[in-house]
C-alpha cells in the first residue's frame, strides 16, 4: 500500500536535532517497505518554507525515496465536506484546509498515511490506516 506523507514528518527528516528525527525516519524506512511514499503539492507547500532556496529544497527532496502525486479533482469535494462539518461542529479557523485536502487526497487515493498530528485524520477520514506515534510508537 502507498503512503502519503505529512509535512510534519518531512519537517522530522530535515533536521536531525529534533525530538521526532528517529521515529519519523524508522517510521519512513518501514512504510517503504510496503510501497511507495507520496507528497503533493499541498504537502510540499506546508514543507518548502524551512529552505533558504529551492535549490535545496529540491535537493533534498532528490535524496529521498518520495514520489510527488498530483491531488486528483475528486479530492476538492471530499476536502470540502469534511471541513464544513469542521467548522460546523465549532472548529476554529485557524484549522485551515490542508489538512482536509491531505485526509482527502489518501482517502481518495486508499493510500495510508504517515503523521504525528492524526486529530483531524481520525475525524473526518475515519477509513484512513494512520500511523502515528500513538499506534505505531
């Protein structure tokens, strides 16, 4: 099964310093060996600001095993509905949409996902295989 990788794990493997750099790898390494490991630009987004130039950026990213996966237009209709009944169950609005379009786009795709933030995950895309720290320490 492929699985889509979450910003704040590709904030992990950039620097090595942090508390979550070994889980976040050892996690990487074992999804891999089940499939593939995707981003979208959503995801890329959320992780590009920490370089200093895109020349790094894609650099780094050259070095990783990741696969870039367009999000497919189905994705926007499940994002949307999944963050209405957000906002509707009294989320705040500093809960913005990537993380709808993320849960949205590995339900669509029936790809796992990788992340230490599985909150909004677990709400609204309830048929997502999540491996977090609290299921997969």
């Amino acid at each position: 099964m492929a699985t889509l990788i979450d910003s704040n794990i590709l904030l992990d493997i950039a620097a090595p310093e942090t508390k979550w750099f070994d889980w976040s790898v050892r996690k990487l390494v074992e999804v891999k060996r089940h499939g593939d490991i995707l981003f979208n630009v959503v995801i890329a987004s959320e992780f590009a600001y920490s370089f200093r130039s895109e020349a790094d950026y894609v650099s780094f990213l050259a070095g990783t095993p990741m696969k870039y996966e367009p999000i497919p237009e189905t994705v926007s209709y499940r994002a949307a509905v999944a963050h209405r009944r957000y906002r509707q169950s009294g989320g705040r609005r500093e809960r913005t949409l990537p993380d709808f379009l993320i849960g949205a786009h590995a339900s669509v795709g029936e790809y796992g996902i990788l992340t230490r933030d599985p909150s909004v995950y677990r709400t609204y895309f309830p048929d997502l295989d999540i491996i977090a720290p609290d299921t997969h320490p």
